[in-house]
C-alpha cells in the first residue's frame, strides 16, 4: 500500500507520525479519497469547532456530511444544564437539555467527526488557518475555525437562588413563561433592563411585581408606564429567597414585609463565554456578541461564530440553525478553494 498523503494524518491518529503508514488507514480512509481536497498546508483537520451544544454540533453534523474531518472541543458547559425541559424547539418540547446533546452526538457516529470533552485554552491564526491549543493535548491545526462558545449570565447573587435556578427561576420569559402562566411572578432588574422584562412578563401573568434590589434607577415616566400596566415596584434590598424543592415560595428582604411570589424572571446580564474571541480581537456588536457578516464569518477570514455568542435571538433552534448556516459557508468557502 502507498504511502498515505498528508491529508490522511489526521483525526482519529493525531500521533499518526510515530505509527506505520498502513495502520494510519482506518476502514474510512479507505472507502473515502480525500485527495481532491489537498491543501499546500496539511492541516489536522478540515474544520474545528470549539463548544459542543446546539450550535457546534449542528454545524459538526452539516461538515460531516460534508466529507469534512471535523473536530468538535467541548467543555462540557452549556449554558442551560440548570433546565428541566427544553422548549420552542419543534418535536422536541420538553426535553432534558442533556438528552438533547446526547441525541445529536449519537447521530454524528456516522461521520469524520471527533468529539473531545476538553477545553480550548488558547488560539491562534496559523498558516492561513488556524492553532487550537487544548488543555490536555496541546496545539492542533485547522483550515477553518467555527466558535460555538455560547455566553455566561450573570446569575444575581442571591442567597439559595441556586438551588431554585431552572425550576422556579429563569430568564428566558419565552422558555419557561408558559410555565408560570397567570401565576404571582417577580421580575428582578434594576434599570430599562427591570424595566422591559416586567412589562413583557404581563404577557404571561397579570400579577408581575418589579423587585430591584436597590434602586429602580428609573424615571417618573418609566415609573407611570408600569404603574400603568399594574406592576408594583420593592426597591427594598433582597435578602434570600424561601421555598421547597426548588420551588419559590417567597423573596424576603432585609426590611419591609416579605413577598409571596411563585416564580421569579431576572434579567441581568451575560458575557461571552470565553476569552478567545476578544483574544482573536474578533469585532464586537454593541450588545457585546461577537459581529458576523450574513454567512456566520467574523471579522476575521476563516473564523465563524454560530449560536448565542453571536447575535441575540438565544434560542436552541436558533443556535442549531446558526451552525448549520456557518457549516454551509465554511464548505463553500472551502470548496472555492480547491476548485480554483
Ligand atoms: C436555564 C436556561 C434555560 C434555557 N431554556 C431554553 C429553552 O427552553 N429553549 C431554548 O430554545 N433555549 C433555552 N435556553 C437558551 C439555550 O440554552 C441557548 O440558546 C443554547 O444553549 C445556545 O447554544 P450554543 O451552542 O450557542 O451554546 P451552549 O449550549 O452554551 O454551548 C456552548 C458550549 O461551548 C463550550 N465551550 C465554551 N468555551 C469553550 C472552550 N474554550 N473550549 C471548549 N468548549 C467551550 C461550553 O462548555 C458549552 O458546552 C436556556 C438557557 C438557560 C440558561
């Protein structure tokens, strides 16, 4: 047997320059000519994907198909592992977020994909490619990039919120409003961003009560707008919150009656789930997502975004959709440059 391309030195032998060149074939290799994909660089890989939810593994699934060698790094943190049960994702209401990752990994069996449960630790651009640095096998090189990373919320420091988090309290009105439905909620926010959630949660309930820790910082007019729309204002700092089995019962403060309230929506804040976008120094939108042109590139060649670090409609189908749309660019981008 002839001695493999280069091409062929990737994926599932990362070592594969200390083994015998027949054993770098694998039963995919052989059914499978990669040649006409030879680049000047060999490249480990075709495509990296950093981050293993919707996003990265939809993507992953499109590439796959897509005869692309593909390796997925996940850090094993997506960003909804506190929710009971998934929702708007079409066939799939209901479901556990994990069961969801677990389908879609099932599924990608099939094609060149590797999954790691690893951490990125560091990036580079290499080569017209680019350098993924993770945290147990050091450096490996791609053509393309795609960061699914996802964001972080800024989770309001309040005592036993943790352990009620996913059940009783969220921050997604449309994942878990229904839920709650004409039920006594407690919006926590201060500012326009109080402001907005409460008045978007009397599309759920009618009994909506703003609590902001503080001081509303809002104006007359803000205040005789939800004075309006019946939503009281406590001011009054939070001192815990009480109930059972992660089932809110009552927001105590650290002065004035306690408040009884069933669920409680906050709006507080994310951030970008890692550093390596502003490492990369990717251009930020305004919101503080990472700006991507029509097909998920960034401002940088080579480097796309798909799912919540990008744009701002946070939703697992979204997500998935967003990978899907980078995986398509990347292949054509691709495509266009061996077939030059
Ligand atoms: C409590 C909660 C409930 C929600 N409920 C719903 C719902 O009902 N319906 C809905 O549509 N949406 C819901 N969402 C929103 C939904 O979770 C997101 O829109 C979706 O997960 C976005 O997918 P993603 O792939 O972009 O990011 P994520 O799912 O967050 O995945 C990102 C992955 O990247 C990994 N990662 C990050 N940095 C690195 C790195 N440096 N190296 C390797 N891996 C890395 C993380 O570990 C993580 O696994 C909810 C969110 C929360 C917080």
């Amino acid at each position: 047997m002839p001695a493999p391309p280069p091409s062929m030195f990737r994926t599932k032998f990362r070592f594969a320059t200390e083994l015998e060149p027949d054993l770098l074939y694998t039963p995919h290799d052989l059914f499978n000519d990669y040649s006409f994909m030879k680049s000047t660089t060999a490249f480990d890989y075709d495509v990296i994907i950093i981050g293993g939810g919707p996003a990265g593994l939809s993507a992953a699934l499109v590439l796959g198909r897509s005869r692309r060698r593909v390796l997925v790094c996940d850090g094993g943190k997506p960003r909804n592992a506190a929710s009971h049960g998934l929702h708007n994702f079409i066939t799939r209401e209901g479901i556990l977020p994990t069961e969801l990752l677990r389908l879609a990994r099932a599924e990608l069996a099939e094609y060149d994909v590797e999954i790691r449960r690893e951490e990125v630790v560091d990036v580079e651009i290499w080569k017209k490619g680019f350098r993924v640095c993770t945290a147990d096998d050091g450096w490996l090189t791609s053509r393309k990039l795609l960061l699914a990373t996802g964001v972080r919320d800024a989770i309001p420091e309040i005592e036993r919120i943790g352990e009620m988090y996913g059940i009783s309290v969220h921050h997604c009105p449309y994942c878990d409003g229904w839920e709650h439905r004409d039920g006594p909620i407690a919006v926590y926010g201060r500012g326009k961003h109080g402001l907005g959630m409460a008045l978007s949660m009397k599309t759920w309930s009618n009994d909506v009560i703003l609590c902001t820790d503080g001081p509303a910082k809002l104006g007359k007019k803000e205040r005789e707008r939800l004075a309006r729309h019946g939503i009281a204002i406590r001011e009054e700092k939070v001192a815990r919150l009480e109930g059972e089995n992660g089932l809110l019962e009552r927001i105590v403060f650290t002065e004035g009656e306690p408040l009884a309230r069933s669920a409680l929506f906050f709006n507080t804040g994310q951030e970008q789930s890692c550093t390596i976008p502003s490492k990369l120094k990717c251009r930020l939108t305004g919101k503080g997502s990472i700006w991507v042109d029509g097909s998920e590139c960034t401002s940088i060649p080579g480097l796309y975004v798909a799912g919540d670090a990008s744009r701002d409609a946070q939703f697992v189908i979204v997500a998935a959709a967003e990978g899907t749309r980078a995986a398509v660019a990347i292949n054509t981008v691709m495509q266009a440059e061996e077939r030059k």
